[in-house]
C-alpha cells in the first residue's frame, strides 16, 4: 500500500478498504492551508450508490487528473467523520482517504445494446 496520510481532527479510522469502480465525477484538487497541501475529493461509482473519496497532497494532485468516468483502484482507510455546520446541525459521514490510486481504464465502457 502507498503512503499512509495522518488522518484530520474528526475522521477516525476504520478499516482498510480497496474500492474498483468509475469516478462519478472529476475531482478538483484545492489548496488545504491548515494542513499544507492540496486536497481533492470525488466520488468512486459502487453499483447504484457512490462512496465518497478524499485524497491529499501528491495523491489529490494524482486523483485530479483523473476525467469523470475512469474506472480506478482505490485503496485507502475507511473513516467517519462528524461535524457542525454553520447553522449548527450536526452532520456526519462515512468516506475513504485515499493512499494510493491506480487508473485501469480511461472510462467505463458504455453497456451495449441487445438487437
């Protein structure tokens, strides 16, 4: 497995996964200033639901490039998270942070069609 990202205040680590599936969408790499590097999310394509994915530093640069539609292999740490939003609701998820990510195709093959 790739290199192990130090989990940010609210996330607690849960299991080790390995995830096969289409990103749903492109993944835009944003600047985190509290931790000193880049991060990006998008979301892998699991039969008719998606699990949300979160990468930093050299992998969300990685992840990034990736167009909609890649099939990849994502492996990582399942993690919960909880937080407060503004107007003081509390929400909380599960996703993965991403440790190392490998393209297997440009895009997910269009289904074809019986005649």
């Amino acid at each position: 497995m790739g290199k192990r990202w130090p989990l940010p205040d609210g996330m607690k680590p849960s299991a080790e996964v390995t995830l096969v599936g289409a990103l749903s969408r492109q993944a835009v790499a944003n600047s985190a200033p509290a931790r000193g590097e880049d991060i990006a999310r998008t979301a892998v394509q699991q039969g008719d639901g998606e699990i949300q994915v979160v990468a930093f530093g050299e992998t969300a640069a990685v992840l990034s490039c990736l167009s909609a539609g890649s099939v990849v292999e994502i492996a990582g740490q399942l993690v919960f998270r909880q937080w407060t939003t503004g107007q003081g609701k509390p929400r909380e998820k599960f996703e993965v942070v991403v440790d190392e990510v490998k393209q297997l195709a440009a895009r997910k093959p269009a289904m074809e069609v019986a005649s």
